[in-house]
C-alpha cells in the first residue's frame, strides 16, 4: 500500500503541534494518515485544532455522556470528522 500526500500545505501547518511530524511521504510532506491521528489527538485532548480541509478552527463535539469527544467540526467550512 502506498501512502496519501496530503497536498494542503496550509492545513497541514494549522495542524503541527511543535511534536515531531508523524510519518512521511516519498516527497517530504505529512501523511494523511499523520494528519488524520494528530487532529483525532488534539480532540480527544478536549482542544481546538486546525482543520485538515481548510486550516479553521475544529473544535471537538461531544456525544450524549458529554464525557469524551465523538468528533469535531470546523467553524469555517463545516467538515466534521467523527
């Protein structure tokens, strides 16, 4: 299996969290997969992150316990994950 470039420089910088890059691409940018496990992270760490479609602000939602993130959602565009 190959890996996904993720091809939004933008978006991928809103998401660094001053840890080192997860893994990488033949090409030298972050992974979709590295993206995708450090936004997860950041929610579950009950923060705001960037947003891996447009580099907003997601924000974690939370199911009916209140207790732990289900997901997040982006204030700009909208793109939830969860």
């Amino acid at each position: 299996m190959s890996a996904a470039v993720l091809d939004r420089p933008r978006a991928a910088g809103m998401l660094m969290t001053g840890r080192a890059p997860a893994s990488r691409a033949g090409d030298g940018g972050p992974t979709l997969e590295g993206v995708i496990v450090r936004t997860w992270e950041g929610l579950a760490a009950h923060r705001g992150v960037g947003c891996p479609i447009c580099g907003g602000r997601m924000a974690p939602r939370y199911g009916a316990s209140g207790l732990a993130p289900v997901g997040g959602r982006c204030s700009d565009c909208g793109t939830t994950l969860g």
